[in-house]
C-alpha cells in the first residue's frame, strides 16, 4: 500500500519540478526583456537630452509632450526592478 504513495508522490513531485522549471525559465526570459527595455529607453532619454541641451524642444508643447511621456516611462520601468548594490562596508 505505501508503494502505491510513494509512486504517487514521486510522480507529483517530478511533474511539480518540471512545471516550475519551464515557468522560472519563462519569468527570467519576460524579465531580460524588460531589463533590455529599459536599457534601450534609457540610451534615448540622454540622446534626447544631448540634442536638447538648450531646452527649447522641451518647452515646446508638442515634443514637450514626448519628453514627459518618456521621463514618466523611464520612472516606471526604474520602479520594476531594485537596484542591485553592494553593501559591503566598502
């Protein structure tokens, strides 16, 4: 009777193991795409910033607009993720 158990819950536990394994691998893909992302909108904020180093786009109405969707994207994806720093005592 216990054989039966044992079966049972190896079963379980190889069918749980390999569901978790593809589902952490998946959330890890998702999570490099994010990272990539927020690289790539962070390489266009200082561009932007670099060729507006007068201000005047920024003022105007119409790429203001854009300036301030994209500091507002920035923030959000900045806010996803913790920045990972060593604490060392150094």
């Amino acid at each position: 009777m216990w054989w039966i158990f044992f079966i049972l819950f190896f079963l379980i536990s190889v069918v749980s193991s390999t569901l978790l394994f593809y589902s952490l691998r998946r959330v890890t893909q998702y999570e490099d795409l994010i990272i990539q992302f927020q690289q790539i909108i962070s390489y266009a904020s200082e561009r932007m910033k670099l060729v507006d180093s007068s201000g005047h786009y920024e003022s105007d109405d119409e790429t203001g607009f854009f300036f301030e969707e994209l500091k507002q994207l920035q923030l959000q994806l900045d806010d996803i993720f913790e920045n990972e720093e060593n604490n060392d005592g150094n």
